[in-house]
C-alpha cells in the first residue's frame, strides 16, 4: 500500500512538472529572480556616528566623515526600503553599513563594494535645498587634506561612463518620484569647513572600477540634512531610486543599457 502512494506521488509529480515545462523532479522549485543571483547593488546610506578622518593608504587622502542629525537615521530608512524592494525583484542588495551606529570608512565601504563585485553602488543623503545626482566624471578631483594644495583625480574613463548613464536615469526617476526636479551635477566642497576642496565626493573617488551614483535628497522650507525628512518624503525617494535601478541595471549589461531580448 505505501509504496502504490510513492508511485502515485512520484506520478503526479511528473505531470506537474511536464505542464510547467520544468524537468521531471522539479514542480515545487520557486521561479528564478528577476534579474539573477549575480546583480549585486551596493548601497551605501550615508555619514558615520563618529567624527573620523583615517588617511586611506592607497591614494593618501584624508577620508573626513561625521555625524549629520537625523540625516543618518533617515537615510539608513530610506536604504533599508531601497534594499527590500529589490531584493523582492531578485536584485543582491549589499549595504556598506549594517547599522546607523555602524562605522566605516569610505575606503572600508569601497571595498565591500568591490568584493561584492557590485555592478552600482549608491549613495543616499539628504540636504537642505536642491535635490541633486552626482557622477563620477574623469579629471575630477579632491585635495588630499584640508588646505592641501596635493590633489588626487578620477581617472577610470569607462566607470565614468557607466555612472553618468545610470546617473541621468536616476535623475528622471527620482523626478517622477518626488515630484520636484532633480539636477546631475558635480558638487562644490570648496568653502566647506574640514572638508578637502574638489568637486566629486571621496568615496567616489576611490571606486575607481565601480560605477557609483550619490544621491541627495533636497529639502526646501527646513527640512533635510541634520533636520530630517518626512516618512512620505523617505517613501518617494526611495521608490526614485528603486526604479532607476530597475531601469539602469539589468543583469549581463552594464548601468545604463538596455538588456538583451
């Protein structure tokens, strides 16, 4: 009697399979992710609980970062949301800090980045004023300290390619999203008080071979940056940056193209 049930069992296993179009064995398997278990997104919510300023050891910059309020908070929200929508959409999603008290460096950051072979990585802060998207751009450049007249410059032509493709996309998403405009730019860190004058953040300076886009989130009227941000305000910038994801990286292509048929 048993074994007619496992003959009767191993049956209309096989019918179910054959009718899905999967091999014998197979009818309870769960479908693939979308996009495959080797797009790998990192995401890196920023500023560090602690005042640091390490000296990285391979371009001798000095990597200044801080506490901002509750920006910090608000972006590691924003980041966590950012990763369970495209973990759902079978995205590997890698956060270069696994707590708001977490702290690391820009270099530390980079390199989980790039062991994770990450196809994009993203930065996500927020600010006072204008929302803005920054890519990596060949010939930009930090000093190397504060007051240093030493500069080290962004020199990896196709990285910056693929983040200025990606960059633009992020910037139509995250329009669509928030609802105010959203600007691609290079930043101004001239006249900023401890940070090292230039025109592209250092972390990523550093990613020489990874594809990084920095996001800011502006916020008019008193919001933003060390003053925080709405729940709503979280909700639509991290449902920005999700789409742009989905847009800008497909699996087997690079940021910013189209994946084959």
């Amino acid at each position: 009697m048993a074994m007619k049930n496992i003959r009767r069992a191993v049956m209309l296993t096989a019918v179910a399979s054959l009718s899905l179009g999967l091999p014998v064995g197979m009818a309870s398997a769960d479908p693939a992710p979308a996009n495959g278990d080797g797009c790998v997104i990192a995401i890196d919510p920023g500023h560090n609980p602690t005042q640091i300023s390490p000296v990285d050891q391979k371009t001798g910059i000095k990597m200044v970062d801080y506490p901002n309020g509750k920006e910090d908070a608000d972006v590691f929200a924003v980041s966590q949301d950012v990763k369970t929508q495209l973990e759902a959409a079978g995205y590997k999603v890698v956060l270069l800090k696994d707590s708001v008290q977490d702290s690391k460096s820009y270099r530390d950051r980079v390199t989980k980045a790039e062991q994770a072979k990450a196809k994009l990585a993203i930065s996500i802060h927020t600010s006072p004023g204008a929302s803005e998207v920054y890519p990596q751009v060949v010939g930009a450049w930090r000093a190397k300290a504060p007051g240093s007249s030493e500069k080290v410059t962004f020199n990896n032509q196709a990285t910056a390619d693929a983040s200025k493709k990606a960059a633009d996309i992020f910037a139509k998403n995250r329009q669509a999203a928030e609802g105010t405009a959203v600007t691609v730019k290079s930043p101004d860190f001239s006249g900023r008080d401890n940070l090292a004058a230039g025109n592209i953040p250092n972390i990523q300076l550093l990613a020489e071979n990874t594809p990084w886009v920095y996001n800011e989130l502006g916020v008019t009227g008193g919001g933003g940056g060390a003053n925080g941000i709405t729940e709503a305000q979280k909700k639509s910038y991290a449902n920005g940056i999700v789409a742009s994801v989905k847009e800008a990286v497909k699996c087997g292509t690079p940021p910013g193209s189209t994946a084959p048929e």
